[in-house]
C-alpha cells in the first residue's frame, strides 16, 4: 500500500521488477510478464488477467492459477474426462479449455462431474478440487460449501467466459 501510495503522489514514472505476480497485479498500471527472458504479453492486470495471451501467463497470473484442461473441440462442445462443455466457438480439434476458479459454480447438474480431490478452507470461501482430464481443477465456493474428499460434485461453467488455447503452440485462440 505504501510503494503504490508513493507511487501516485511522486506521480512519475516507475519500474518495478519482482517474480511476485500478486506484487505486479497490485502495482502496476502496466505489466509485462515475461519467461525466460522473452515477452509473453504486455497489458493492464486487468486485460492480463481476463485475456491471457497464453498458457504460460494463464498459469502464472491469478491465486489459484487458472484451470487448464487438455481435451477436444468437436462442434462447440469440449470433452475430456469429467467434462462436458457446450456453447464454445473453436477449431475442431485438440485444444486447452482454461476458466477461473471463481467463474465455476457448484450446482446440482453441470459440465464438470467428478469426487471430490480436495477441499480447502480460504475464510471467505471455500475451494473444491476435483481432477478433470488429467488436471486438478480449482472451484470457488461459498465459504460455507462442506464437501468432503471423494463426494461426487457437479460444476457449471459459462461458456461465455471460458478461454481457449491451441493444444500444440499454447497461444490463445482469438475467436
């Protein structure tokens, strides 16, 4: 609080390097996130966060990092094990399906299906994982959420918000 106070009241330009990726998010009005020495995407927290450029900056920005499920594209609907998403607009094909642990909902019926992994109190909420074609998928919930490991759960996702990635190169899918 008080490096970005100073920062607004010196009001000049500032270049702050840090591996801390909640630092950066927090910080900065820009953000470059770099791997291995190479640009990955330049933006505000905010278009970082929302439009990941890849699966790289996907996983590195956000607490969890984003979900990232291997599977296939087939006529708008996305399928691997425990999944089952329609309503996305994509090549045909294998792709990555990213999405935020707090864009899930548990519900009675949904894309995901699979037990409990794991569950985790975080005081505010709740966060359930479940595995989901070979990954460990993050659901935020209500803080009084009281699943336990290996109770069958069911999660929606909104199409609309889901993020779509190139299986092979990793690059976003600009649809």
């Amino acid at each position: 609080a008080q490096i970005k106070n100073l920062h607004h009241e010196l009001k000049t330009t500032t270049i702050y390097v840090t591996h801390d990726q909640i630092e950066a998010m927090t910080l900065a009005d820009r953000v470059v996130v770099m791997q291995r020495g190479a640009v990955q995407q330049v933006g505000t927290p905010l278009d970082i966060y929302d439009r990941p450029a890849n699966i790289f900056v996907a996983g590195f920005i956000g607490n969890p990092a984003m979900n990232l499920i291997n599977g296939t594209l087939q006529g708008g609907v996305f399928t691997a094990e425990n999944i089952c998403l329609r309503g996305l607009n994509g090549p045909d094909g294998p792709v990555t399906l990213g999405f935020r642990a707090e864009d899930a909902s548990i519900t009675a019926t949904g894309a995901i299906t699979a037990p409990i992994y794991a569950m985790e109190l975080l005081g505010d909420a709740a966060m359930a994982t479940v595995q989901v074609g070979g990954a460990l998928v993050a659901i935020k919930a209500a803080k009084d959420f009281a699943g336990r490991i290996g109770q069958p759960i069911a999660a929606d996702i909104p199409a609309g918000i889901c993020h779509l990635f190139d299986a092979e190169t990793g690059v976003r899918l600009i649809i």
